[in-house]
C-alpha cells in the first residue's frame, strides 16, 4: 500500500506527527511508513515548533503536520499550528481528536487546518487526510487562522 504523496519532485512528502499519547504516534509514524511517507513524531507543542524550524532550516521541511487538539502540556493544537504559521504561512495541517463534537473539529477549515482525524482513526482515514492535505493547491492557501478562546 505505498502512496507517492510528492509535494517536490519524487521525494516522499514529510509528515510531523504531534500527539500526548505514545500509542497513536508510534501507530500514527509506523502507518505513513507503509504508506510511503516519511513521518517524525513530537508530544508537545514546544518540541513541534522546534522540529519544524530546524527541519526547515536543515532544507528538509515538512509537508504536513497532524496535531491533537489538546496536548498534555495545557498547549492545543490551535495554538501549535498558529505558532507553525509564524514560522511558515502556508503549512498545511490536520486536527486530530477523540472528541469529533469539539467546535473546532466541527469547523476545521476556518481554523486553518486541511483535515481532521476523529481517534481512533484507520490507515484509511489518515491516508485520505494527509493525501488532501497535500493535494491542498499552492494557489489556495488554507484559510482562516486558529481562533483561541478568550482568556484560558
């Protein structure tokens, strides 16, 4: 099941996986594997946004980032990707969460994101996601920027 997901050329597209929980991004980077991406998995926000600028800076940027709406660090995936968009206005990303009822999982793309994963996902779903999400045009930017809610 090898999926050629190539934003540049032939190269196999790169894949941050941000996720608390070391069972979805152990299964999350062993699934884009089989599917022929190249996958790095962080657990929070501050390691996400460190893995991004120094694989940008490094010339091996990632083509798509996977976050969990809410991290164990008290950090959301509203605020990673929003922070992510400082560093790189056009990444494209995927919410990803347990709780499919959330407003910003129901209204994804005015947050900014792509795609969403309801977990427990199959290979399935994240190969559609991550697929949409880079199939995302150049001339069509995601819209929207992650709103966050008012004093925490």
């Amino acid at each position: 099941m090898n999926t050629k997901w190539a934003r540049n050329g032939d190269r196999p597209v790169r894949v941050l996986v941000v996720d608390d929980h070391a069972t979805i991004r152990s299964f999350t980077v062993e699934a884009l594997k089989m599917l022929g991406a190249e996958a790095v998995a962080v657990a929070n926000a501050g390691e996400a946004l460190f893995a991004w600028e120094r694989c940008r800076a490094a010339g091996h940027p990632f083509g798509v980032i996977i976050v969990d709406l809410n991290l164990a660090d008290r950090r959301s995936g509203l605020e990673v990707l929003r922070g992510i968009r400082q560093l790189d206005p056009q990444a494209r990303a995927v919410l990803s969460s347990g709780n499919p009822h959330d407003p910003a999982m129901m209204d994804f793309r005015s947050q900014g994101f792509c795609g969403r994963l309801g977990k427990p996902y199959r290979i399935e779903e994240l190969a559609q996601a991550v697929r949409a999400a880079v199939e995302v045009p150049d001339s069509d930017p995601p819209s929207g920027s992650p709103q966050l809610a008012a004093a925490a």
